[in-house]
C-alpha cells in the first residue's frame, strides 16, 4: 500500500502524474463529445494554453527560487491595454508599444526584488502592492477595450501548420530553450538552492540577492510576454484581459507537482498543469456542461488530481 | 598561552607538524560577546597541517563560538586570526571558504531534493560563464568521494534519499570541494551509529593525510582518543586546557570540562529516599526497545511523587524516551504499565487519556500558542472542563488561570497578555500550568530549564517539586547535567539507547554522569 502510495507520489513530483490525468482526460472528451476532437477544436484549445503556459513558466522560475509573484496577471493586463492601445492597428507603434511593454516588464521585475531583497518584504506582500499598483495603472489608461492588434500578428496567432498553430510551435522552440536552460545554467541550479534553503545556499557561497531578482525579473518579462500573446489572441486589448491568470499559474505549477516552498519541482509538470486547466474548461464546454457549474467541475478535478497524488511533501519540508 | 609540542599522529601517517612550525590556522585573544553577556574570553587556538585538534566543553562553554567566528559565520568582538601568517578576518561564511575554511555542521548543511553532485559543487559549479558542465560536475563528484571511500555513493542520487551517515560523508566530501585547508566538524559523531563510526575514523584520517587540519567537535572522549592529535577543553569562554592527546587522561578531559567538583550551591530539592505521598501508581517500563537502537531494552520504574532524570549525549536516546512514553514514538517491543494498567501509547492522544503529559523541549513552536493570551494557554488542555454546552465558561477559565498565575507564580501584566511577551522562564511555567492542569499522573519534561534564567530556574524546580509531592511520578530530561542535578538525586545515564547506568544519590555528580555517558565501559 505504502509503495503503491510512494511510487504516485514520485510520479506526482517528477512532474508526470498530471500528464497521466492530461492524456486520461483527453480520452474522456474524445468519447463524451463529437466536437472535442475536430479541425476547429484541436487548434484552438493548443492557441488557447499558449499565454497560460508562459505565464506558467515564469511563475514556476519565481516559485523554484522561493518566491511568489502575484502581480503577473496585472501586468498581463497593463501589457495588453497599452499594446492594443500604443500600437493602434499600425505595426511600427505597436512594436514600440512591445519595447516600452518589456521595460515596464523589467522595471517591475526590479521594483520587486528591490522590495524583496533589499527591504526584505516578503513576495507575497511586494508582489501584491505590485498587483494593486499596476491594476490602478491599467484603470487610469482605460477602462474599456483599446485599440487594436495589427492584423498580421493576429494572423500569425491563427496560421497553423496541420493542426499546430504558428504559436504553439514558436513556444516549443522557447520551451526547448528554457528546458536546456534549466539542466546547464548556473543560475537555474542556484535557484533551486536558494528556494530550497536560502541558509544553505548561502554556506556554500551563493549570494541569495541577485538569484532572487534574476528569477522575478524572469517572471515579470514572461508575464510580458505572455501579456503580448493573449492580446493578440484577443485582437484588442481591455482591462479584463488575463483576470484571475495569477491563480491560475499557480494552480497549475501546484499540480505540476512543486512546491511552493520553493526548490522542488520540474517545469515539464508545471506545463502540463497548465495544459490540464486549459483542457478542463475546453472539454467541460464540448461536453456541453453549462458555464454555471463548470466552476465546480474544474475545483472537483483539481482537488481530486491533487488528493491523487498526495506527494511526500510533508515528509522534507 | 600554553604550549605544547604536537606529537606525529601513530592513526595517521601524513608528515605531521614539526617543532616550531607555523601553525596552520592562529587565533590571538578572540573574545565574544552577545548583548553584554562575554561567550569567548581571550581565546587562543593553533591548528596545525595534517592534524585533528579536538575540542570539547559542555553546553555553552563556547565551542560553538568560537567555530562561528573560525569559520565566518560570526565576528570577533577582538582579537585577531591568522591564516597561513597572513591576517584574516571573515565577514561572512563565503569569504571564510574563499580562503579554505570549511564548517560541517551538526544540522547537515545539503540540499534534500538536489543530487550528491549538485550538493557538492553549489557555488563553485564547473563550466563556463552562465553554463555548468554536468559531466565535469559529476566526473568530479565521482573522484573526490572515491578519494574519502564513499565509493558507494552514486552522485546523481538525490541527497533526500540517503541515509544520515552518507549524507554526512557527503556534507564531508562538499568540503573537500571548497579547496578546504581547515575543516571544522561539529559534533560529526552525534547522528551516526558505532559501525558507522569507523567510516567517519577513516575519513577523518583521508582528510589529514591530505594536510587538512581538521577541528573535531564531540562529547565522546573515546572519539578523542582514536582519533585526535591535540585536545583543547572549554569552559565558561575560556580555554582551560590544551594540550597533545598522549599528555591527558579522560579524568583530566573531565575534571577540565566539569571545572569544579561541586557546582551546585545546594543539593538537589528532591532527594532519593525524602518521604512523600505515595498513593499513585508506579510507572514499569519493561523491556522496551527503540526504534533504530540495537542495544539493550529498557526496563525502569518511576514510582508516583518521585523525580527520575535522563541524561546522557546528543543522539543517545535521551530524548526519544521521553518521546516514547508521551505516544510520540511507538516502541518496537516491551511494554509499559502504569499501576496495574498497560499502557496503550500509539499515539499523543491515548498518552494524554491515560495521563502523561509531556513538556516539549521547543516551547514557542510545540508547547505554546504565542500570539495568544495567558488564559487561553493555561487552558488549552482542560477546554472541555470548563466548557457547558460547547460554550467555554470565561469566569471559571478566569478562576483556573489566576489560580495557577498564582500558584506557579507567573509574572504577567495581564491574563490577556500574549504569551509572547513574557520572559522564558514565564513562559515555561505558563506551558507547565497548561500540562499540569490536567491532573497527570506521569509528567515528562524536556529540558525544562532551557533558555530560563536563573531565578525562575530555581521556582521552577520548586514547583516541579510541588507537583512530584503531590503524588505525580516525574521524568526529566535535559542535555545539561546541572539542571537534571537540580531537580533530582536518581539520574538514569543513556547512551546508545540503553541505560548504562543508575546513579543515586552521592553518586549523582557533573564528574559521574559525564563519565558514564561519554566513555565507553569495557
């Protein structure tokens, strides 16, 4: 029983067991709808996942170096809106418009490890005045949809290749990048040392301060970038883009297997619990489940994923 | 400073330190002191190549200090530090292993979820610029444990699933990594088992050879004799001994470390033998063995109103005891009556029902609710007394705490004082007003003295007292002998996890339960 139990929970911190409940899943809608697996379904849940795996992977770099980034989501919406609204349509202003987006990004990357570093607030308090501060600011812009996306970054959202859209194989490309990153670079390895026991880290000589801003500016800059892909999505920018995306990104490093503690977990879990949410609201709509109760399908999955795999977690930390 | 010749090492054969040759490592009249209070008074200390210098001294004497300041993790108040002949001083623990100053502490300083190899080389990582070489990182972890005799240590295992020893031998190894020149052990010997024993010997022995001179910290004076070069003894911040191994005996290590004969002022309140009621039952633990400890079974008795202390090392079992007896810890055999009744301690809760309480050692994070008041403290344990239909009544939990705000002498501002900012000693009698409030008829406290100065010291070993007299049998465990003095004259000495001795009486002394738990009898 004890080994049965064991061998899950192994499976759930390598990051695997939620790609089991991907592909289980999967068939379910397969066999409970008729829409699920056509031309029209299968490209759009896959440009779907996109802006919700890169913010996922950001947050998971925070998570790993034993942070928490809560303002995600409101940059996503602050780079929506000025992307939209700065870029109008026209590509050379909308291109500036994605320059300034990264030096906002970048600044509030900074702005939030200075916070955490130098004055020792904890992230989840820096991040979340950082999440008020960049609502206000997206508010103080515009309180309704903005402008516009030019159309050939739309069209790029919506070109595919078979059924993989541009986006998805662009993401892969950036995934394979940050998957080699993540295996040869110091500073992914000194993140899961300093998130993992900051004290440890520093007895063997690595210096806390700057892995800690490297993975929030990381963060930020992905939430940028993931700001930019649901906006051009989308095709304009308004302030309810990318609502509720923190909790989210959460959610789905948390099932992916990691710790929120910081120093345990692989990012391949991490997108697979971000893929899984994407899938769970995709299916409950072809299988027909009405809006209102999807809500307690999505919780029911997500609890019973979690209660699955109850990792060993309690035994380390 | 005194002197002495270091003598070549027969365990060892690496050319030791001749007459006359600089010492490796030189602190000069190191001094330290937290918040006024001195730890380190004008220390000096000379470690030399290829040597393994001991040091020993009881709880707060000042080995840990002293470590701190060698190995950068705290600075001197004054005093200077030579490395090789050239002045150093280390701001911090990084800049201490820049220069080849390595600390292996007691809580292992490794990575649970990261690989040996990952562990071994956090910090100084091969490779180029922002790239790390996994293969040289592994090639290397591969030579220097098969350089300590790890060879059966894979270095892409992740360090969460290696036993304590190995996980040891690693955190030895990770040293080795940082071009250690002084490596300091801190109680290396405390986790491991006497077969493992021999590995740490032999790997101690590796990293001399290799003209490391290591600093060996441990309260087992056989250790000493295997394996030490020269022994320094500590005591109240100072040192009080130093001298070559092969020139002190373990009485004189003893006699050094304990100072004086006679260090209480009065003799213990509860004396072997001192009439008192005796109406509860005793307590027999037969034939009870821990978990982990192949040694001999328990067997004791507790008789109602007595007080029996524990002592014995770090890692002897002292605690688990205790742990054992509270449904902490199941036993793998034996059994434990109370009376005519067998106790049933598969868990805290069955423990509790049959009224054994136990005093934690950690008072703020297991034995009190800081952020609360000294009324819900006090009767946390006893809710359902003096509650009526779920609702609790606040004048009768008003009346329990006064009464024992009273009877303990606690010393509050208020009942609705957070707990947190009272003194220690307040603290612990709030945490004793909780347990006893239960009317136990075992109560087991767990260093009870700690962090305590020494006034409410001596009420608390008063009350303790009081509720022994009272017809409660009483267990008290502490890792510093005088406080287990204070309390009682009947002291059971573990080591291994078996008794190896009852001392009663005149024979309860500092000298003796060191002796018994630190030596090995033949």
């Amino acid at each position: 029983m004890s080994s049965i139990r064991n061998r899950f929970s192994n499976l759930f911190t390598s990051g695997q067991a939620v790609w089991l409940i991907v592909a289980g899943l999967a068939v379910v809608s397969i066999f409970l709808s008729d829409t699920f697996l056509t031309e029209r379904n299968i490209p759009n849940l896959l440009g779907q996942t996109v802006p919700l795996i890169i913010i996922t992977v950001g947050l998971f770099i925070a998570i790993i170096a034993g942070q928490i980034d809560l303002s995600v989501a409101a940059l996503v919406k602050l780079t929506a809106v000025l992307v939209s609204g700065i870029g109008d349509g026209d590509m050379g202003k909308f291109l500036a418009a994605v320059a300034l987006a990264y030096a906002i990004g970048l600044t509030v990357g900074l702005i939030n490890s200075l916070l955490v570093v130098v004055f020792k607030v904890p992230s989840f308090i820096a991040t979340l005045g950082m999440f008020a501060v960049l609502e206000g600011l997206v508010l103080a812009y515009t309180v309704k949809g903005v402008g516009s996306v030019p159309t050939p970054i739309v069209d790029f959202f919506y070109g595919r290749i078979g059924p993989l859209p541009y986006s998805v194989i662009a993401l892969a490309v950036v995934g394979a990048i940050v998957f080699a990153w993540f295996h040869f670079s110091r500073l992914a390895m000194r993140m899961y040392a300093v998130g993992g026991d900051p004290e440890v880290a520093r007895r063997s000589g690595v210096n806390s301060g700057p892995v800690i801003t490297w993975s929030l500016v990381i963060c930020s800059l992905f939430a940028v970038t993931a700001g930019i892909a649901q906006v051009s999505r989308a095709g304009v920018g308004a302030p309810t883009t990318g609502e509720g995306l923190e909790l989210a990104a959460i959610t789905a490093v948390i099932i992916g297997g990691a710790s929120l503690m910081g120093g345990r977990g692989k990012l391949i879990g991490a997108i697979g619990g971000a893929v899984l949410l994407t899938l769970i609201d995709n299916s409950l709509n072809m299988i027909g489940v009405s809006q209102y109760s999807q809500g307690l399908f999505r919780g029911g999955i997500i609890v019973i994923a979690i209660a699955l795999f109850v990792s060993k977690r309690g035994a380390r930390t | 400073m005194q002197k002495f010749s270091p003598h070549s090492n027969s365990a060892s054969n690496h050319a030791s330190a001749e007459e006359g040759e600089a010492p490796l490592l030189r602190m000069r009249g190191i001094s330290k002191a937290f918040a006024g209070i001195p730890a380190l008074r004008d220390v000096d200390l000379d470690l030399y190549e290829g040597q393994v210098h001991a040091l020993l001294g009881q709880n707060g004497a000042g080995k840990s200090t002293l470590i701190s300041i060698m190995s950068g993790a705290l600075q001197a108040s004054s005093g200077v530090m030579e490395l090789a002949g050239q002045e150093v001083s280390f701001a911090s623990p990084s800049e201490a292993l820049a220069s080849g100053v390595v600390a292996v502490y007691q809580e292992l300083s490794l990575l649970p979820d990261m690989t040996v190899a990952e562990n071994l080389f956090l910090g100084i990582e091969p490779g180029h610029g922002p790239l790390i070489s996994r293969t040289q990182m592994r090639t290397k972890a591969r030579e220097i444990l098969d350089t300590l005799g790890a060879t059966d240590i894979d270095p892409g295992t992740v360090v969460g699933d290696l036993n304590i020893a190995n996980q040891q031998l690693v955190e030895i190894s990770k040293a080795l990594t940082r071009q250690a020149r002084v490596v300091i052990l801190d109680e290396p010997s405390a986790v491991l088992g006497s077969q493992e024993l021999d590995l740490l010997y032999a790997m101690v022995r590796r990293l001399t050879a290799g003209g490391i001179a290591v600093v060996y910290i441990t309260h087992r004076l056989d250790e000493v004799q295997e394996i030490a070069d020269v022994v320094t003894v500590m005591r109240d911040g100072r040192k009080v001994l130093d001298e070559a191994r092969s020139e002190v005996s373990k009485t004189e290590m003893i006699s050094a470390m304990v100072g004086r004969e006679v260090l209480l002022d009065a003799p213990p309140k509860w004396q072997v033998g001192v009439s008192r009621a005796q109406d509860g039952p005793t307590l027999s633990v037969q034939n009870v063995v821990l978990p982990g400890m192949a040694g001999e079974a328990l067997n004791f008795e507790v008789q109602s109103g007595e007080i029996v202390g524990i002592a014995g090392l770090t890692g002897s079992g002292r605690s688990r005891i205790l742990r054992l007896l509270a449904g902490l810890e199941p036993p793998l055999s034996g059994k434990v009556n109370l009376g005519q009744t067998v106790l049933n301690l598969r868990t805290p809760r069955s423990a509790i029902a049959q009224g054994i309480v136990l005093v934690p050692e950690d008072r703020k994070r297991l034995g009190l609710i800081l952020n609360q008041s000294v009324i819900s403290n006090t009767v946390l344990s006893i809710l359902s007394r003096i509650s009526r239909l779920g609702f609790i009544s606040r004048s009768s939990s008003r009346g329990r705490t006064q009464e024992m705000v009273d009877r303990l002498s606690i010393k509050i501002a208020s009942m609705n004082q957070e707990v947190r900012y009272l003194s220690g000693g307040n603290q612990q009698k709030v945490v004793i007003a909780r347990c006893i409030g239960t009317n136990p008829k075992l109560l087991l406290l767990d260093e009870p003295l700690r962090g305590v100065d020494i006034g409410a010291k001596s009420e608390i070993v008063d009350i303790v007292g009081q509720i022994a007299e009272q017809g409660t049998a009483v267990i008290v465990v502490s890792s510093e002998i005088e406080d287990v003095l204070a309390l009682t004259n009947r002291i059971l000495v573990v080591r291994d996890g078996c008794i190896v001795r009852e001392l009663i009486g005149d024979e309860a002394t500092e000298t003796m339960v060191l002796q018994y738990s630190s030596v090995r009898q033949s």
